[in-house]
C-alpha cells in the first residue's frame, strides 16, 4: 500500500476511534460483553481493538474474535468482512 493508502486507512482509524470516545458501543466476545475502547493499528493479518469489562478492566483483543455488536448499532452490520475480519 502507497503513502496514500497509510495516510486514509490512519485517518479511518483516527475517526473511528473518536466515535468510540463519545459513544459506549458493546462488542460481544465469547460470552462475556465488553465496551469498545479502541480499535487499530491495522496490521498484517491483525485487527487489535482494546476493549474494558463492566468494571473497568481492559483486554486486548482483534476484531476476529468478535461475535456480534450491540444490535443497536446498524453501522456495522453491512461492514466488509475482509476489514472485519471472520469471527
């Protein structure tokens, strides 16, 4: 990927990540919801987003490892599974 290519997919994430600041959006992993902290750097094969339990704790994991967004938030639904990664 060009300079180009790095500078709007860092903007991409730079955004989404200031969505997240202001709003709280659940990730379900396994069992257990967390809230969204942040998402990226995007890496080879590698999506890590940092996520926080109920009581504040933080975990690390990729955005694979997802099983579902809160059904509340449409904006992911229709997202490409190739960025997304396959759960």
């Amino acid at each position: 990927m060009g300079r180009k290519g790095e500078i709007s997919k860092n903007m991409i994430i730079e955004n989404i990540n200031k969505v997240l600041l202001m709003n709280d959006i659940m990730v379900r992993i396994n069992t257990s919801w967390y809230r969204l902290e942040e998402v990226g750097p995007i890496g080879h094969k590698r999506f890590p987003i940092a996520v926080s339990n109920k009581d504040g704790k933080e975990f690390e994991f990729d955005m694979a490892d997802v099983d579902e967004f809160d059904p509340i938030l449409e904006t992911f639904n229709n997202m490409d599974e190739h960025m997304m990664g396959v759960a």
